[in-house]
C-alpha cells in the first residue's frame, strides 16, 4: 500500500467513476470549445450543451469522489470504533496527504475558474437570441419568426421580456423552469396564451429606448389598400398621426402622461372587454365612466385586476405581430411583389391564405395549386402570357403565410388581436365611442381627428381627395354611411369573410 499517491479513501469505485466523470466532462467541454470557437456558425444547441448540460455532469463528478471518499474512510474505520471521530485530519508530513491537498488546490482553483467564465457565458448563452427563439423550435418558432421581421429585431428578447437587474433575471428563470418542464411534457398550450402575466412593467423596458415626453407633433403614415376587384384598384390613404407628448395634453400619448393617470378594469383575459375606466387628471379629479348596458358590480370592480394604461395596451403586438391576409396583400401589392396586372390577385390570395390548413407544408401546396387552378380556369391567356408573374405571386403568398400562419401551433392573426387603431380589430373603441359613459352620460369621445387626420385618399388626381387641412373618410364603396356609425372592425375583420 506504500506505493500510493493519494489517501487510502480515494481508492474505491464511486470515487474512480466520479474521477471518470470529472474528466470526461472537461475533456468533451474543452473540444466542443474548440470547435465553437472555430466554426463560423455553431449551433445554439453548441453553447447549451458546454455551458448548462456538461457542467451538471463535472459537478456530479465531483460530488462522487467526496462521496465515494466519505463512505470509504467510514467503512475502513468502522472495525475500529475507538479511532473513527468524524473529523478530516490533513497531516502534510504524509506524501498521500500532500499530494491529495495539492490536487485539491489546484483542482478547487481551476473549477472557481472555469465555474465563473461557464457561469458568464451560460448567462450570455440564455439571454440570446438564439436560445429564446430556437431552443424550443416548435413552439417558439411563430414568435420568432414574427420577432425577425419585426422593428425590433436587432434588440433582444430579454430586454423586452427581462430588462436589467437581477430581481426580473430570477423571476424569468422560475418561469423558465417551468416552461422547460411544459415542452418536454408536451403541456403547453396551443397557441401560447397572451397577454404575458405579470409583464414587467413598459417604464421598466419600453421606455429605456422609447421617450414618450421627447415624441411631438404629428406624424404621415401611408396605409396601402386596394380593392378586391377585377383591377385590383388602388385606394391608399394617407393620414396624419398626431403622436403627441407624453408631457402634452394633445396626441395619443396624452395617455401615457406622467400628468394623467389612466385605469380600467376588463371582464375578459385579453382585456377587449373594458366595461369600467377612470381618468384622474393632474389636479387630482377623477372621472370614472361605467359600461351603461352591462355595469360591474361592486364586488367585480373590486376584485377584478384594475390595470393602469401604459405603452403595451396599445402597443401590445410590438415584436410578435401575426399580420391578417388582408393587411399583407395590401403591402405586397404596394410594393409590387405582387403584380396589380393579374385580374382578381387580392381577392384569390386573400382567399388561399384564410384556410385553415392541416401543417404548413400542405398550406404552401394548396397555395401553389389553387392560383395556377383559378387563372387556368378563369384566365388561361394570364397564365400563359404572364406566367413569371404568376410564378411570383405564388412566391409571395407563400411567403406571407410561412411568416404568419403556423398551424401546428394553432397561431394566426385571429388568434392575437392587435389593439394599434382599429381597422381590423376593435382597440381604440374598448375605450372610445358610445360604449362607456360618465354619471352625466357623457362618452369617452370618438373623434377620429383627434388622433389623425386624412390628407389624401384615393386614386391620385381625383378631385376633392388631398387637402392639407384634412378630409373627412370617404368608404371606397357607398354603404349608407354605416362606416361612422360602428367600429370598422364590425366589418373588416382581415380574411375572407370582409368580401
């Protein structure tokens, strides 16, 4: 037994498989390093597995040799009752005592070491991009693909959803733990409800980047629109947006004023049912408006989670935004990915895109299908005259439904309604309109100039359509005046059924 370099304990098979462990672990972490530092595009499933899986398998080893010792110099003792105290003794006269205090050392370094540059990069690994959006590919993927075409595709998913500080890092890793749990269980929900619980505060994150008292004035924003006739014919609107200040009393961002105070309470989870509001202003009065047809009672207004308005209820869809048939046609035919030339494109692309389909492979088919089926019917000499733009709308209406419709998750437009104005779901009036009203039976008002004013609309060079001043809305199809008597979204609804 002489001929030993280490204690008597050390020697027995946990300790040796721990030891196995310890350096298999390293071994593997260290070439997988390697090649993630060398390989230009590595894997997100690279960095999970050097720097969360492998570390539990080094520290496992670990825990086996001190183990494995611990059991050892027991079962050694226990013969002599008399000499076993329970304690460590480290006698450095001793070669094995030396040597095992040595490798300790070294060894307790080099794990604090390589624990602070793996506890560094495992932080940086799960706060990427990559591993929000891919990790999970199924489920995340409808969030991910909207996130890249995005505005905000070059900020990160945790300076949204986590933002700075370790309170909010935490919180996000508890409710990591679980989702992690969801997917492997396969217990999630489809589609993954919104809004998020207990969101972080948009002051806290939004607001880092976005300054609602240094945003002024108006601002033109040009709406795309063609009607689902023969011509696909143009009706664009262009409209002045009045922004406002967040310091202001003017503006959409009068509702996020540091002056005024906004609160409502909804019925319903996604918070389209506003049935009690109340507006305290800067002197401190308050002015509570009630839903007259269904009031809430005493007891639900209060109970009922009372939330006070900042960015995300009205910019709720700022990142993860699934867009209808009808707004994405538009745009293509603005752009001109789709050729106006083809007879009827709006109305038969709107129409194969609001199908629910069994999986997206079977989707882009039917797609690809169904528009060469219509021209060959309908318009034979189009597909053989015009086949490069036939061949190009197919492109694009694939195209949009790959970036918005993903039906193994259940996730399309309808599925998440966007509460930005209220063409095509209600947003503006859960609020505004005749729905809510104060003890004197006054509304929340419903003028549309207040927050924008159309400077043109229509085909270009008709008469009577552009004016600096502003026009009143003029529906591209007469209909008896309905469009100012109920929400545009009693009709407009984004898919097929509007036509």
């Amino acid at each position: 037994m002489s001929d030993r370099r280490l204690p008597d304990s050390a020697y027995n098979w946990t300790s040796v498989v721990g030891a196995m462990m310890v350096i298999a672990s390293l071994s593997i972490m260290f070439i997988l390093f390697l090649i993630e530092s060398f390989v230009r595009e590595s894997s997100v499933y690279m960095g999970l597995v050097i720097y969360i899986v492998m570390p539990v398998f080094l520290v496992s080893g670990l825990a086996f040799i001190a183990i494995g010792m611990h059991f050892e110099r027991r079962r050694r003792l226990r013969g002599d009752s008399s000499r076993f105290t329970g304690e460590i003794r480290v006698d450095l006269r001793l070669s094995t005592h030396r040597n095992a205090t040595i490798i300790f050392m070294l060894g307790t370094g080099l794990f604090l070491m390589l624990s602070t540059v793996g506890m560094y990069q495992a932080y940086h690994h799960t706060e990427s991009v990559e591993f929000c959006g891919t990790t999970c590919h199924d489920v995340m993927k409808p969030e991910y693909t909207a996130y890249q075409n995005s505005a905000h595709a070059r900020v990160s998913c945790a300076e949204c959803h986590i933002g700075g500080g370790a309170d909010w890092y935490v919180r996000s890793k508890l409710s990591g733990a679980y989702q992690v749990y969801a997917v492997l269980a396969d217990v999630y929900p489809k589609p993954i409800p919104t809004p998020v619980a207990n969101l972080r505060p948009a002051r806290e994150t939004c607001q880092q980047c976005h300054w609602p008292e240094q945003s002024f004035g108006s601002r033109q924003d040009l709406n795309y629109h063609f009607l689902a006739d023969e011509e696909n014919t143009a009706y664009p609107i262009s409209m002045l947006l009045h922004v406002g200040s967040g310091d202001g009393e003017d503006g959409v961002h009068w509702h996020v004023s540091k002056d005024n105070k906004v609160e409502y309470i909804a019925r319903d989870e996604k918070l389209l049912d506003i049935a009690w509001v109340r507006m305290t202003s800067p002197d401190g009065e308050s002015v509570v408006y009630h839903n007259e047809d269904e009031p809430l009672s005493e007891e639900e207004i209060a109970t009922l989670p009372r939330h006070t308005m900042d960015c995300m209820d009205c910019h709720n869809r700022p990142s993860h935004n699934y867009l209808s048939p009808n707004r994405t046609v538009n745009e293509a035919l603005g752009k001109g990915t789709l050729d106006r030339g083809l007879p009827y494109v709006k109305m038969q692309a709107i129409t194969l895109l609001d199908v629910e389909y069994e999986d997206t492979p079977s989707a882009l088919k039917a797609i690809d299908e169904g528009l060469r089926s219509f021209y060959a019917e309908e318009y034979p000499d189009v597909l053989e005259e015009q086949a490069t733009s036939v061949d190009q709308a197919v492109a694009t209406i694939q195209d949009i439904y790959s970036n918005n419709f993903f039906p193994e998750m259940k996730v399309s437009w309808r599925q998440y309604p966007d509460h930005i104005g209220h063409s095509e779901f209600i947003g503006c009036f859960r609020c505004h309109g005749e729905v809510l009203a104060n003890e004197e039976g006054d509304n929340i008002t419903a003028d549309c100039s207040i927050c924008h004013t159309i400077i043109a609309q229509g085909e270009e060079g008709e008469e009577g359509m552009i004016s600096p001043r502003g026009l009143e809305f003029i529906h591209p199809e007469d209909i008896d005046g309905e469009e100012f008597e109920s929400p545009c979204s009693d009709c407009h609804e984004g898919g097929a059924e509007q036509y």
